[in-house]
C-alpha cells in the first residue's frame, strides 16, 4: 500500500458507500490477499471513528435534541452489521 488511508482523505465518501466498499474489500481478503485485509480495515476504522464521533455529539448535546436527524447513522452501522455477518455466513 502506498499511502494509508485517512480519515480526511475519506471525509468525502458518505457512510453508504463506506459499508459498501468494506463488503468489497472484505470479500476480496477473505481471497487471502493481505493488502485487502489492510485497505478493509482502514475503511472499518474509519466507520468507527465516525460511530464514535456521533456518539460523542449526541452525548454533548451538539445534535441539539434527539431528533430523527442525528438517529439514521446509528441504525446504518444495526444494519451494516447484520448484512456483514450475514455475508460472512455465506462465505463459511
């Protein structure tokens, strides 16, 4: 890999497209290529980062109150989650 992955050279990529490139590069580790597996975990690092940080702002208040807004990335990653294992059940 020739340069890591930021999280700031990822800020443009919105959360949907982010679960479907780690589906991607995650089918493609499970191939056994070890660059995949780095490229894969760049992408979950920063999904967590972003869960982390919308914790963060809903516990600070920052979101103002707990309005529908500041929920949907919450279910995206209930979601994400289940499509993952769901997916990985398929490949065992």
């Amino acid at each position: 890999m020739n340069a890591p992955l930021t999280s700031s050279g990822l800020d443009h990529i919105d959360n949907f497209e982010l679960a479907r490139l780690i589906n991607l590069w995650r089918a493609q580790a499970s191939s056994g290529q070890e660059e995949a597996n780095e490229i894969a975990r760049a992408f979950i690092l920063e999904q967590q980062r972003r869960l982390r940080n919308d914790k963060a702002n809903d516990f600070n208040g920052i979101n103002g109150d707990k309005s529908p807004k500041s929920r949907p990335s919450k279910y995206f990653f209930y979601l994400l989650i289940k499509k993952l294992i769901k997916t990985e059940n398929k490949l065992l």
